[in-house]
C-alpha cells in the first residue's frame, strides 16, 4: 500500500484539476447562454468553417467554450492515465471510465445542441451530464485525498 500512496496523491492532484478545469468550462458554458453566444460557431465542430475564426463578440464566447471544452477532453484523458497504476487498488479506473463516458454524452449533446438550434431538452440535458461529470470528479478527487 505505501508503493501506492504517491500514485494516489498524484491521482487526486489530476483529479482536482480536472474538476477545477470542469467548473470553468460549466461557467464558460453558463455565459455562453447568457450572451445568446450558443448558435455564434455555425457548425460543428468548425466554427463559421473555420478550426479558429475570427474572434469578437458571440463568436468568441463560443470559441472559447469550445476549446474549453478540449481541455476538459485532455485533462480527462491525462487522469484516467494517472489512475492507471491504481486499477487494482480502489475504484479510481472505474471513476475515470465513468467520466469518459458522460464526456463522450457531452460532446454529442453539445454537437446536437447547435445542430437543433438549441433545443430545450438538449440544453437541460447537456446541463445535467457536465453537472453529473463534475460531481464525478469532485468525488474521485475527494476520495483519493483521503
């Protein structure tokens, strides 16, 4: 167990950032409804044709949001890594296999939000999944830091 103890604390660092990181882009998300930003990137996953378009007003917001949201992919990824060493140890690989899932349930979300041109369901629902990823990760970090 005292082997583990490092991988442990180094799991719940990732972990910690990744939940950090996932409550940025929630209020990144958040003010892309307040702005009316959410149809500003016509096109997914291109914004107005383009991988990075001209950046001002809506656009950026949702731009923004978007590479966000990349972030988020990368950091997920990063820590279902760190908890690699620990799938023997505890429920931390499960955890991480648990948030790609509901990541993956985000990305399409956030994909058919703009192609529906935001419909109310899809909102509620893409809403609901990066509320339940957070928690996610606020548990998994919580956990591992004990």
């Amino acid at each position: 167990m005292a082997e583990r103890r490092p991988a442990l604390r180094r799991f719940a660092r990732w972990a910690w950032v990744t939940a950090a990181a996932t409550w940025l882009l929630l209020a990144l998300g958040a003010a892309v409804i307040a702005t009316g930003s959410g149809l500003a990137c016509a096109g997914w996953p291109l914004c107005v044709g383009r991988v990075v378009p001209a950046l001002s007003g809506p656009v950026a917001v949702e731009w923004i949001h978007r590479v966000g949201a990349v972030a988020v992919t990368v950091l997920t990824l990063a820590t279902a890594g760190a908890a690699l060493p620990l799938r023997k140890d505890g429920p931390w690989l499960m955890g991480c296999v648990l948030a790609i899932v509901l990541l993956m349930g985000q990305v399409v979300l956030g994909a058919l939000l703009v192609d529906e041109n935001l419909a109310a369901p899809l909102l509620v629902a893409h809403q609901a999944v990066g509320s339940l990823f957070l928690g996610v990760w606020i548990a998994l970090a919580a956990a591992a830091g004990r």
